[in-house]
C-alpha cells in the first residue's frame, strides 16, 4: 500500500484547503478513499454522528500536480483511511504560501499522513514544516460500510435558494429552535419553518426551480403524477443544516436538494470539481 | 417596498399596525437597549417606545417616533405589550445584520391587541419571512421622576469622546462615579478597580462639549455592571446628554442618527449606588 502526491499550483492548494474546511465543518472523523482517479470523503450514516451521511468526490487531477498510489491489492486498488480531517485542514493552513505541498502515507511507528511543506526562504535550502497525521487503515472486509448511498426515492426535487440568504436565515432560527422544518413542491416554493412556544417563523422562497431527472428509474413519471403544488416536508435538526450551510465559502455550481417526505434531506452541492452529497435523516 | 398585510379575520382591526421601508431603523436601536432577554413595548400614536429594565435600577428607553415609520397606525389611546426582545430581534434581523449598500429588509408589524401574538412581516430580494411572536401581560415600569425642573446639572458632549473612556472602562471596578461641578475638575470619570483608581477629566471648554450646565458639584456612584449595557447606545450616536438631579439619579440621553438621517433617541436611567456620602470623593 503506497501513496504519494504533490501540489505547486498555489490556487489548487487554496481550493484543496477550502474542501478540507468544508469538511471539517461537517465531520468530526471520516473515511478518506483513494483510487487511482479519485479521492472521496466519506462519512456513513451511524447513529454516533445523527444518522448523517456525507459523500464527497473529487477528480485527483484537478488539484493534485502529481499523484501516485497503489492499493492494497492488485485487483482492489484502493485504499480507505479513517481520519480527523480537521488535522488535515490545519496542517494546510500552514501552507498558505508554500512552495509545494507533498502529502505521503507512512507507517514508522503507526500509519500517518504525512504533509510536507515546502515554505519559501531566504537562503538556498528550503524550510520544510512537516505534520504527521495519524490515520487507520480500514480493512478491505469493511469496505462494504463506504459504498456510495443511493439517490433515495425522493417526493420533490427542489434548486436551493441563494445560499447566503439561506445561511442568514438558518443561522438565525438556529438561536430560537433546535429543529427546522424543510418543506419544497414541483412549483419551485421552498418554506423553512421553526415553531416553539415562543415563537414561529417561516421563510418562504419562490421560483427556485425542480431540477429535471432523467426517467430512466421512472423518478419523472412518479413526480408527473405528483400534484405540482403539495410539499412533501422533513423536520430535521437545524444544527446541521446550520454546519452544510456554513461550510461553504464558495457559492456552488449547482446546490439543490431532495425531500423524501417525512423521511430524509438529500443536498447536492456541486462545484467545479468537487461534487458533495449530505444526507440528513428526518427526526420522529 | 411595503408589504399589505393580509386581511385581518371577523373584521377586527390590528391596534398597531406600522410599516418601514428598512428594518435596520428598528433593529439597530432595539439593540442598543438589549441587555435583557424581555421588553415592555408601549405605541401611542406619536411612536414606539421599548423598554428595558434590570435590578430594579436601571432602565433604557429606545423611542422611534412615528415619523420615521412610512405606516404608524395605533387604533387605541395606548398598547402595551410585553415581549421576548432577544426572540424579536433575531426575527427582525432574519436576512443577516450586514449593511449591505441598496439591500433593506422591508418590515411590516402588525398587533391585534391584548392576547394575540405580534406579527411580523419581513420582505428582502423577494423572499418573505412570517414571525409569530408571543406576547405577554405587561410589567410594571419604574418610574424615574426626572423631568428637566429637577435636574442639577447637565451637560452635552459628542458621542466621539466618550466612545473610548466608555469602551475601555476598569471593568473590575464595582462603580464607576461621575463628578460633575461648576468648577474643576468640572466632568470626571473615575472607576476603582483592582490595579488602581483611573480618573478621566473633560475640561468644560473641551471641543467636545456642546453644553456645560452646572450648578452644583455633585459626585455619583453607579454600579458598572449596570451602565456598561448604554455603551451600545453610546456607539450608535452622535452626541449625549447627562444629567443628575437632587437625588444623583442620572439620565443619559443619546442622539442616534440613522441611516437615513433621520434622529432617534434612546435614553438610559440609573439609580445612585446608595452607599455613598459626598464627603468620599
């Protein structure tokens, strides 16, 4: 098992620290997968965490200027930590103008991340700042746990609105209820509501937009049958709505998510080449 | 841009009902009277007056008159309520507090009377936020007495040089005591705290005081806990006023400009520290 990687293009390197951010704000420890293409941060829906699930994918060749690994097996190539990417995410902070960053699995006294980085200096050798982060290695007889979870067979599929107001909005209902409602038709409406004893707010946003699905599932059929204007509707804890939203610090390509009716919060968030699926359960 | 608000049920008028282009003219104020979670909140015909009260010895009034509303209308002589002010704010600050050039929240709030919840109606970049806001039986309010025959000595200072003294005060000290005198040291500040007395000194020719009307010496003791809250109210404006009467009760009276130049103001009242002679100085 081997892998080694390297970055010099500083605007890959912020990007690749702004992802970090991101998920650090969504997960304590997660599940980093590497293939030969790809790196996933993966997080699976145990109750220890809420029942949310996180899938996050990115293509190796956009970030990374160098990139090699070899998994476990010749026919499994592939590899699967478990690791506490906040480490990661500040041992890139220190990187902010560096030279080049070269990440590197080692196992000297226990399996670590390595992240060497390269920082400019005056004399002719450079200054190196190395961050050991330790990791686990995760069995090839647990990989079924990481599998990539299904689109659920959602009721409505909505765009989310522009995510800043959304933030606002969300941030606010945080400091009056620990739950939120999140309810969206095939009319393009989206409501968040909160209700306590105190008080009851609701937001309602218009003209977002369904995204179409491809029928090949039957989904569009199933949503022609639906009445355009019923919300199907999930009360979920707002805090980690609150956590997706405050996440991200650059406005998506798309966001949109998708509601199973009393069930679960699918969000699509995706980037220029990094794509994120959250899923968040509903509350009894 | 005015929201309409819906057609109210049975026919019964709201008692208050009032509309503002830019919510930020009420939150901002509002803010600088929050230092406790619930509000008495009192609407005549001539504005908003919201109230804030703590230990018995300190109270703060935000008026906004109803000039600065583009709608103010109250059906009765008066209505009073009592309000979560925390729970109001958030709803009034629903789409973020950043002052965004050419983004308002437009506002609409509307009271059916005693019993019923206040409603909220906020409007930005055409999305709509609905608050329903549970109203309580009014407190009773101290009643501070201080009208301008009683007052001793005042003066008017501009808001900028207190902002620091405010901002910076020995917060270890259990007082802070205001001398104000027809003669030197004419306005002082002092706080006694752990590492030592600090005293501040504003001369009465000083470019920053606007008025000296002082007949009396007097020298004041307030608990510092309880006048650290006006430092809100204190940042928001332009200038300030402050008076004691007979009894070295203390009125602080903030000028705040808004936005739109329009004038507010909130004042704050507070109860001499009793253990004190004048001989301690």
């Amino acid at each position: 098992m081997r892998f080694g990687a390297k970055i010099v293009d500083l605007a890959c390197l912020n990007h690749f620290s702004r992802v970090m951010s991101t998920i650090t704000k969504l997960a304590k420890t997660c599940t980093l997968r590497l293939t030969d293409g790809k790196l996933y941060f993966i997080l699976s829906d145990k109750v220890a965490h809420g029942g949310v699930s996180m899938w996050c994918e990115l293509c190796q060749g956009n970030f990374f200027d160098e990139f090699q690994m070899e998994g476990v097996a010749a026919d499994h190539n592939e590899i699967y930590l478990e690791l506490v990417p906040e480490n990661l995410s500040r041992a890139l902070k220190t990187a902010q103008s560096a030279k080049a960053v070269k990440i590197k699995l080692t196992n000297k006294h226990c399996p670590c991340l390595r992240v060497a980085v390269e920082l400019p200096s005056l004399s002719s050798s450079s200054r190196i700042v190395t961050h050991d982060i330790p990791v686990g290695v995760i069995p090839r007889r647990l990989w079924n746990d990481f599998r990539e979870p299904s689109v659920p067979d959602f009721d409505v599929s909505i765009y989310l609105p522009v995510l800043k107001t959304m933030k606002s909005v969300v941030e606010r209902m945080k400091n009056l209820s620990n739950t939120i409602v999140i309810e969206a038709n095939l009319s393009g409406e989206m409501n968040l509501k909160i209700e306590t004893d105190l008080v009851s707010v609701t937001t309602h946003f218009k003209d977002l937009g369904n995204p179409p699905w491809a029928s090949e599932d039957g989904y569009q059929s199933s949503a022609q049958a639906r009445d355009l204007e019923s919300m199907a509707e999930a009360r979920i804890d707002i805090k980690k709505l609150q956590q997706l939203l405050a996440g991200q610090q650059v406005n998506p390509t798309k966001a949109l998510c998708n509601i199973l009716s009393k069930r679960i919060v699918h969000f699509i968030l995706l980037h220029e080449d990094v794509s994120l699926q959250y899923f968040i359960p509903a509350l009894a | 841009m005015p929201l309409s608000a819906p057609p109210p049920a049975s026919g019964q008028p709201y008692v208050l009902s009032a509309s503002l282009d830019n919510a930020r003219h009420l939150s901002s104020l509002l803010r600088a009277v929050h230092f406790q979670d619930h509000a008495t909140c009192f609407a005549t015909a001539n504005g908003l007056r919201v109230t804030v009260e703590d230990a018995k010895c300190i109270q703060a009034n935000a008026f906004i008159q109803a000039e600065i509303f583009q709608e103010f209308a109250v059906q009765e002589e008066s209505v009073t309520f009592r309000i979560n002010l925390s729970v109001l704010l958030d709803c009034l600050t629903i789409f973020g507090t950043g002052s965004l050039p050419g983004t308002t929240t437009a506002l609409r709030m509307c009271y059916r009377g005693y019993g019923y919840p206040l409603m909220l109606f906020l409007e930005e970049g055409g999305v709509v936020t609905v608050c329903k806001i549970n109203t309580q039986e009014p407190d009773e309010l101290l009643d501070f007495d201080f009208c301008s025959t009683k007052v001793v000595n005042k003066i008017i200072l501009q808001s900028e040089g207190l902002r620091e003294a405010f901002a910076e005060l020995d917060m270890t000290s259990e007082v802070l005591q205001i001398t104000m005198s027809p003669d030197k040291p004419y306005f002082r500040l002092s706080t006694f705290g752990n590492a030592g007395s600090a005293h501040l000194d504003y001369p009465r020719d000083s470019d920053l005081m606007e008025a000296f009307h002082c007949n009396q010496t007097q020298t004041n003791r307030y608990k510092i806990s309880l006048l650290k809250p006006s430092t809100k109210a204190l940042a928001l404006s332009c200038k300030v006023s402050i008076r004691t009467d007979a009894q070295g009760f203390l009125s602080l009276q903030y000028m705040i400009r808004n936005e739109d130049g329009q004038i507010c103001f909130v004042e704050y009242y507070c109860c001499p520290d009793e253990d004190i002679t004048e001989g301690e100085l």
